[in-house]
C-alpha cells in the first residue's frame, strides 16, 4: 500500500474524531479496499442504520471480499485486528460530514457541543477509555465525554484491536509501571479492590511542586472498559493477556465503585447503558477519591461534576433525538431529565 493511499482518511480528520495517534495501518488499508471495490463494482457505497452497516448491492460485494480477506489471514491476532479496522473504517467513512466530530451527535439537529465546559482534570490522574471498535462513533457512547470535557491528553482514547492505538497506551502503562494501573471493571473473576483500599494510604503529589520526570511516575493510570457487557469480557481478556506478557504472570489490578455512591446507578437511561455507562464510572471513581482525605483538595468533585453535566446534556440531546424521531423512551430515560 503506498503512502499516497492514506490521504483518503487524512490524519486532521482522524484525529477530529478525537485522537492523536497517527491514522491506523489497517484502518487506511481497508478504507482503501473500500474504495477501490467502489470503482470496480461502478456502484457508491452507502451506509445506513445503526453501526455504519454498508447497504445494498455494494454490501453483497464487499462481503464476499472482506470474508476472503479474513480467511488468508492467518492468526487469530491478525484476524483480531483487521475485523477491529473494518469496524472503523466503515463507521467512519459512514459518518463522515453527518456526526459532528466533538460529540458524535448528528451536526445539524442535534450537536451539544456548545452546551459542554472543558475542565481540567487534575494532571495526577489519567484516563484511558479502552473502547470496542462498535462503539467508536457512536451516538450513545458516554466515554466520549471524557476527553470532550478533560481534554485527550487526560482522557485518551485507545480502540480495542487497533495496534498503534494499545501500543500509545501500554507504552504509558510501561512507564508509570504497574502500580500505578489500575482497570475498572466489576469482574468477578478478577482480583477486586475497593477504592479506599487502593488509595487510601497512596501519597498525593503536589503538582505544582513535581518536576515533570517525577510527575509521570506518579500519574494514576484508570483503564475504563468502553463497549457492551458482552464486549468487556474479551476487551478485559485483552488487557490481562497483555499485562501478563508485560509484567509477568499477576492480574491486571482492578477496582471497583461501591454501590450507590457513584452516579451509575442513577443514570441509566438506555438499555445499551446497562451496567457499562462508562461516563457514570468515570464521575463515580473521581467522587470515592475525593471522599479521601489525602485526595480531597484536588478539585475532583468539581471534575465529577464537570463530567456529569456533559453526560445530562447528552441523555436530553439524546431524548430529544429519540422523540423528535417518534420513537418510545424507556422509563429510566423519563428520569434523567432530574439528575444533576
Ligand atoms: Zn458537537
């Protein structure tokens, strides 16, 4: 594939989706493909539905190819990653010039942007949205939040089967070292820690005092599961398997919320947030830290806050959407409109 090829997903437009990695290998591969079948079949491609699913007579020909291409691939990790870009490049040619960038929301009718106040994230804590491909772009995903209002430095996005995307982000885990990665993901398989016992006695930097050697040291490295509960399980399977070939054989730490002092069980509206409102983890993790002393003059409550705005903003833009669009609401989503 010669350079040339990648200008047809520039890096400017990757990266408005809200990264900085360069445009993913495979990704450009694929939209390529996609873009070369298009003219030999004489047929433009169309997407539509929920997914960025391809329509019509040029669907039927791409999925000949794409099953094709699947089967030469040899490993599982090789079909892991093409399946993984496939997802992406087709949501994102699928989006293109109908979401907007910032907040994946329809541009026209239905964009928060303007309702969204950036913050700053205190620089000791950083949060990697660990995402599924099938949720990248989507309208409904909350982890987007978190770098809409903390910025992607402090809230980075890494898609699941997306090489340069996990090596951005284990390259960080490699130097902050294990002790300072922790994953949130209420398994129960898992080794689980409560918030107070992983914090409770952690040393607080003082930012403004730490040299910025001594400070990457220091930084909390929080993982947050972004896709289905059916999806999580082989996104955490993921994580393990690499922290194991990175640190040797222990567990990945994970933490878990205590029930009913984070957000999350209040802001379920949808039944695709069941159990997964990445954002509502997010808000709920920054409440417990700031309920410790050593944690509790750092602002994070306003940062909780600063998150759980976007995400009230974005259930009623997403209400408003589902109505406008004559379809039902659940009887949690009736509720959201009081959360604050
Ligand atoms: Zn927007």
């Amino acid at each position: 594939m010669g350079d040339g090829t990648r200008g047809i997903i520039a890096l400017q437009e990757w990266q408005g989706w809200g990264t900085t990695s360069p445009v993913p290998t495979v990704v450009a591969e694929i939209v390529e493909d996609l873009k070369l079948l298009e003219r030999d079949v004489d047929e433009q491609m169309t997407f539509g539905g929920k997914g960025g699913k391809l329509q019509g007579q040029f669907r039927l020909q791409e999925d000949k190819k794409h099953r094709a291409t699947y089967q030469t691939l040899g490993d599982s990790e090789k079909k892991l990653q093409f399946y993984a870009a496939r997802q992406i490049a087709c949501r994102l040619l699928g989006s293109r010039g109908y979401l907007c960038q910032k907040c994946w929301l329809p541009m026209e009718e239905d964009c928060v942007c303007s309702k969204v106040t950036s913050c700053s994230l205190w620089p000791g804590i950083r949060f990697w949205l660990y995402m599924h491909p099938k949720d990248f772009l989507r309208q409904n995903n909350t982890g987007k939040l978190l770098w809409q209002v903390f910025g992607v430095e402090a809230a980075t996005l890494c898609l699941f089967g997306i090489a340069e995307h996990e090596e951005i982000m284990w390259n960080s885990f490699k130097l902050a070292g294990k002790g300072k990665v922790w994953c949130l993901y209420p398994n129960k398989s898992a080794v689980l820690k409560s918030v107070k016992d992983a914090f409770g006695l952690e040393a607080v930097a003082n930012s403004d005092l730490t040299a910025t050697k001594t400070k990457e040291d220091k930084t909390l490295n929080f993982i947050l599961l972004d896709g289905t509960w059916s999806n999580s399980g082989a996104m955490f399977k993921r994580l393990q398997d690499r922290a194991k070939s990175v640190w040797g054989d222990e567990d990945l730490p994970c933490i878990s919320l205590s029930p009913g002092a984070s957000a999350m069980h209040k802001l379920r509206p949808q039944p695709s947030w069941d159990r997964t409102c990445t954002a509502a983890a997010a808000i709920g993790l920054l409440s417990e830290l700031h309920d410790l002393p050593q944690f509790s003059c750092l602002g994070l409550d306003e940062q909780a806050d600063a998150v759980e705005d976007a995400l009230t903003n974005l259930l009623e833009a997403l209400t408003t959407r589902r109505l406008r669009m004559g379809r039902s609401i659940t009887r949690k989503a009736r509720h959201t409109n009081n959360i604050r």
